[in-house]
C-alpha cells in the first residue's frame, strides 16, 4: 500500500506528458516567424515543380499565383488571384467550364500552398488544435491538427492535416493529411531537403502512403518508423527565386 502514492504521481505526470505548454496558436506563431514565412505576405516568388512553373505574387493580401505548361503546340497559364481563376492559352484569355475551372484553380492552389508552408496557417478558414507531444526518430515534437470551416475554405474543406513541429527549432518536418478527391486517401511527407532564400525555409520532402488505410492518421508516424509505408513521390522545388517587395 506504501507505494500507492507513487503510483499515483506516476499516473498523473504519464496524463500530463502529452500536454503542451504552448497553445496551438503560439506554436504556429512561432513557426511563422522561425521558418521566414511571415515574409511570403510580401514577396514574389518562382519555382519550378516536376514539368511546371510557377510564379506567386502576394501583396498587402493581393495575390496572383500562377502556373505555365510548355508543350509542342502552345503555352498554357493557370492564374488564380483575388478575382477567380482564369486561363490563358498562347497568351489569350480561353473560357472553361465551372467544373474545369475548379479543378484547375484546386490544382494551382495546392501548389502554391505546399510550396510556402506554414504561411497560410492563420488564414480565417483554418482551425487549429494541439493534439499531443510526440518523438519521432527521437526527436520530440509538436503535433497540430488544422482543418478548415467551410466558409472560406474551399472545396476541399474536409481535408485534415497534421504537422510535426520541432520543439526546439519550430520547423516542420513531417506532415500527414487525408484527402477526399479521387477517391480519396492518406498521406505523409517526410523532410528530404531544405533550404533558405532571402531568410525563407523551403522544403523537399519524401511522399508516402499507408499500406493499410486503415492506420489513423495521428498514427502515420509511427507507421514511418515501423516501415509500414509505401514511397509514392518526391516533392521536390527546382530553381527557387525570392524577392521581397518593399
């Protein structure tokens, strides 16, 4: 009976070791302001990815972020800025359909909002939740859930994301989230490389997916350790540009 008390303690520090001293708001904060993104609200910024450029211009909240498709025959520009979306094909303005148009809009969206995390994590849309402390490949991190309202959060709304954010350093280096377009599924990207341009972190990553579905989300991690996943891609930036507009 002596060694009740101990117990007890134990179990208690065990229920609070998951707990952060930091809300969720704080953490992204800091991740903001530790990765260079709070510079991205003010910055032009190019890239290349896979056969693609891209081009994002974002100022004083305007925003023009664009992508151009080389082939044979002609050139196609995707530009999604505070106005809609728009097409240009040679250089002429082409009209699409409803549904075309949504679903090149999506495309370049989802570009351009990888390419720059964590800007945009203080969007009005996005929700934001702590969910435990954790250690990966031992080092201990933050894990954030963000889910977005319908209102304002575009069509794919319903996709959850969590991140792993280093509790020293701030940085993201693993993101899972679950999607619902064809088909829907899981994934989870994994730091390959970064770099810094004008004080702004970039990052490469690995793209894996369960071999069960049925693995929770908030259990990816621990899949990745377990070498319960299957390499699908890489993430990966060509020759980034940044200029910061004063």
């Amino acid at each position: 009976m002596r060694y009740l008390p101990f117990l007890f303690l134990f179990l208690i520090l065990s229920c609070t070791a998951k707990k952060s001293d930091l809300t969720a708001q704080q953490i992204i904060d800091k991740m903001i302001t530790f990765s260079g993104a709070d510079k991205i609200a003010s910055a032009r910024l190019s890239f290349q990815f896979r056969d693609k450029s891209y081009t994002a211009i974002r100022k004083n909240g305007l925003f023009v972020l664009d992508r151009i498709s080389n082939s044979s025959s002609t050139t196609l520009k995707d530009v999604v800025s505070n106005n809609g979306f728009q097409r240009f094909e040679g250089g002429v303005p082409v009209v699409v359909s409803d549904s075309m148009a949504s679903k090149y809009k999506n495309s370049v969206n989802s570009v351009h909002y990888f390419s720059v995390l964590p800007f945009g994590l203080n969007d009005k849309a996005v929700r934001k939740k702590f969910i435990t402390s954790t250690t990966v490949k031992g080092k201990e991190y933050y894990q954030l859930e963000i889910s977005f309202s319908e209102d304002g959060g575009g069509e794919d709304f319903e996709d959850v994301f969590l991140y792993w954010i280093g509790k020293t350093d701030f940085l993201i280096d693993y993101i899972a989230y679950s999607y619902h377009t064809n088909g829907g599924g899981k994934r989870f990207r994994v730091l390959k490389e970064q770099c810094v341009k004008e004080g702004i972190r970039f990052v490469d990553y690995y793209n894996y997916k369960p071999i069960s579905q049925e693995t929770p989300l908030t259990d990816l991690d621990k899949a990745y350790e377990e070498d319960q996943l299957q390499k699908v891609s890489e993430i990966v930036l060509r020759d980034i540009e940044v200029t910061i507009l004063n």
